[in-house]
C-alpha cells in the first residue's frame, strides 16, 4: 500500500449508542469543540474540566442517553490513563532525576564548550533534541530556556539565532516521538506499533528540526532582533556545580529507554516469530513500560547517587517529580474519554462514509483534522488524542508501517500554528520578552513549519514503505 486511498479503508463495524444521522453527528461534533474553545480561551477553564463538559455536550447533541454518554467518557479515561499513565509518571521522574542531578547542565555544558560559533545553533538543536526525549515539552522549556539565555548573553548572539533551534528541537520530540504523552495515546488509538513509531518518528523529526531550527533561526534573528532580557537570565545555584554526574553515563541512561525500544522494533521486523526466544525477551524488554522503569531505576544510580544524592534526596526527587504531572494526567485521560465518546457515537464510521470516494491521503486527512482541531483549542494533546478518535477507523487495514504514519501525520497537525490559546506561546513570549507580534513572526511561524514539513516527510515515507 504505497498510496493511501480512503475509499480503500474498512473499520470494524461498531454498534453506535445514538441512531442519529451524519448531519446531526457533524453538528455534535462541532458543538462539542466549539464549547471546548469557548472554555479554554474566553472562560479560562482546565482543559480537563472542559474536556469533560464537551465530552458530555458532544453525546447530548449526538442523542445519546445521558448515562451512555456517561459511560463512553469513562471507559476512555480509564483505558488511557491505565495504558500511558504510568509511562507518563516514568518519564517524569527520569526527567527531573536529569534536571536535580545536574545531568543535563552537563550534557549541555559538555557540548557547547566544543562548539564554534558557527556550530551553536545546531548544538543548541541537537540538546532540545537529545534532553526532549525524555521530557515533556513544558518540562524541556523551562529547563532549557534559561541556558538559551546565558548562551545567548555570554557569546553575544542573537536571541533567536540559539532559541529558535532549541525550541524546534523540543517541539519535534514533543509531537512526534513517544513516549511523550500525544504520541503515545495516538499509537493506542490507532493501534500502532510502538517501536516502529519510535524509529519513524525519530526518522522525521530529525530533519524536521533541522530545516525548522537552524536554518530557519538565520531569518527569524533578521525579523526579531532582541537580546535576552535580563530579568529573564539566571544565576545557577553552586550547588549545582559541586558534583555530577558524567556527560557519557548522563547520555546512556536518557538513550537507554530509547534503544530499548528501538531493538524490539528491530527483532519484529527481523526475526517476526513469536516463538523465537530472542524476540520474546526483547518484547519484553522493549515494552515501554519495562524500558522507561529500567531508565528510571538505572538513573537512580547513573544521575542521582553521582550526583551525591542520599535515599531521603532521591525520594524526595520521585516524589517532587509527580505532583506537577497530575494535571497533564487528567488532561490526558479526559482526552481519551473524549475521543472514546467521539468512537462511540459513530463519527468514526460517519467519516469513513463521507470520505469514501475521496481520492484523498488518509495521513492528509488526519492532518487537516490535527490542524483543525489545534487551531481551535490551541493544545498539541489535546489535538492529538480528538483527532486519532476520529480517524482510528482509517487504520483498520493499513500495514504496521502505515499506521506509525498515521500516528506521526496526526502529530504534524497537533503542532500547526501556535497562537494565542496556547500556553505555550505565552510561555515562549514572556521568557524571550517578546511582543505578541514578535511571538508570532517567530514561534508561531517555527511551529507552522515544523508541522508543514514533518507532513511532507511522512507523505514521502509513505510512498517508499
């Protein structure tokens, strides 16, 4: 299947707890994230509370039974916060065991005392890249932002010249590699395979940073010419300077979660035989689960104990590392009841029957759905979880490696145009003391071509695989 065609997808028939017809479904659907943007942009409320309150709103338009609705909602919050809430708590503590270690001042350190200043740029999008793995993409911005600053003092560069290209590198990681969040709960949706999304993801997001970070830094420094605003540079603790842990054992345990997964997709595809008990302990080991608690545990040892970390310290890091992630989890789970009463009401199969004389890409259409849908609500998750409802029926007889490309189109589109109901804009914004408008010339235009190229890279995989 080189050319995806949607008239050449079938979806396992699913009985809908509405009657109602494709017109009635459109106008539920539209109602539903409609009230959804009204909540989040002009009321101000938690993603999560109006995820919630759409979901509902989205099953009462449909004419679904209150209690049916009910049910659709939490049957999918509890099914993905069972399938990725631990990950996602996993990646949490390995991300602040980098963070509190000094793990990752000394990947960075280490890097940029061996790079020119002609190399900073790239240097700068290779870190966002190497430390986005692990974290998530808030995480990677607050940690990382303040040594784009200090970077950008100290060797007088251009502000945009070294943040654009860490922020590029962050983002790509955060729409299109798991095991962040978006990623993850796109695989469970569409019921793709890990490992090979990891190793195509990975594939895309690299040049995608590439062409979206230091190439395009040189036309953003000409747009956005500032310096870094002083109120904004930090001054590191010296504590943190005393001991850490090594740059190569620093590397190893953030990459081990990654090999991990990456040789499971590779024994799959190599050996393919359940029975072989090479690949039964790689299945094992490579689960996402199992690679992330291995990271987690062998970086207890690795970041924390060379850091100089006692058992009372290295507690208190776990147990500081999963209050903040509380709210992502409810934002994830009530994603995921949202699109499960999205399934259920039929608009999956109501897409399926629209669409089926489209001459039209199936990874395209999962792309303007993404972009329709961060557009609207101006988060990448959310984004990510609505749309891979809607066209998880267009994955019901696509090959393994068609549907981690579905996955990956759905993040392209997740990450469209960031504006002002992001938070991330503003978060991007208030750190670089930039005006709205500068925000937009730069940020917003990045996260556009992020999301436009990685389309075309995974439409041109497609062709090929």
């Amino acid at each position: 299947m080189t050319h995806l065609r949607v008239e050449m997808l079938a979806a396992t028939p699913v009985e809908p707890i509405t009657s109602a017809g494709h017109a009635q479904l459109g106008i539920a659907v539209l109602t539903g994230i409609a009230v959804l943007v009204v909540l989040i942009t002009k009321f101000k409320l938690h993603a999560f509370l109006s995820l919630t309150i759409g979901s509902l709103v989205l099953g009462a338009v449909a004419g679904a039974p209150l209690d049916k609705a009910i049910s659709s909602f939490t049957t999918g919050l509890g099914a993905t916060v069972a399938g990725v809430g631990v990950l996602i708590a996993l990646g949490a503590i390995l991300g602040k065991l980098l963070a509190d270690s000094g793990g990752a001042d000394q990947i960075v350190d280490t890097i940029l005392a061996k790079a020119s200043e002609r190399s900073m740029p790239w240097a700068m999008a290779f870190i966002a890249g190497l430390i986005g793995l692990p974290l998530f993409f808030e995480v990677g911005i607050v940690l990382l932002i303040p040594v784009v600053l200090l970077v950008a003092q100290r060797g007088g560069f251009s502000l945009m010249r070294i943040g654009i290209p860490a922020l590029a590198g962050l983002s790509a990681m955060h729409g299109l590699v798991p095991p962040h969040p978006g990623p993850l709960v796109a695989i469970d949706a569409v019921g793709a395979n890990l490992g090979v999304t990891l190793a195509l993801g990975v594939l895309v997001a690299v040049p995608t940073a590439v062409i979206a970070g230091p190439l395009f830094s040189r036309y953003a420094a000409r747009w956005v010419d500032i310096t870094p605003p002083e109120n904004m540079i930090p001054k590191r603790p010296s504590e943190d300077l005393d001991r850490r842990p090594s740059f190569a054992a620093t590397v190893c345990t953030v990459l081990l979660p990654v090999v991990l997964m990456l040789l499971k997709a590779l024994v799959d595809i190599v050996v393919d035989d359940p029975d072989n008990h090479l690949q039964r302990v790689t299945d094992i080991i490579g689960a996402p689960l199992i690679a992330l608690l291995a990271a987690v545990l062998v970086g207890l040892f690795t970041l924390g104990r060379a850091a100089g970390f006692g058992r009372d310290r290295l507690a208190s890091t776990v147990e500081r590392s999963l209050a903040p992630i509380a709210g992502i989890l409810l934002i994830v789970g009530a994603g995921g009841g949202f699109k499960q009463t999205l399934i259920d009401i039929g608009v999956g199969q109501m897409i399926l029957d629209l669409s089926e004389d489209w001459n039209v890409s199936a990874l395209f259409l999962a792309w303007l759905i993404a972009v329709g849908i961060r557009l609207a609500t101006g988060s990448a998750t959310v984004a990510t979880i609505s749309a891979a409802g809607l066209v998880a029926p267009l994955a019901a007889d696509m090959s393994t490696t068609h549907t981690a490309l579905l996955v990956l189109a759905i993040g392209a589109g997740s990450l469209f145009f960031s504006h002002v109901n992001d938070a991330g804009f503003w978060l991007v914004k208030e750190y670089f003391g930039m005006s709205v408008g500068q925000t937009v010339k730069t940020w917003s235009v990045m996260e556009t071509i992020i999301s436009v190229v990685s389309l075309v890279f995974v439409l041109l995989l497609s062709l090929v695989l």
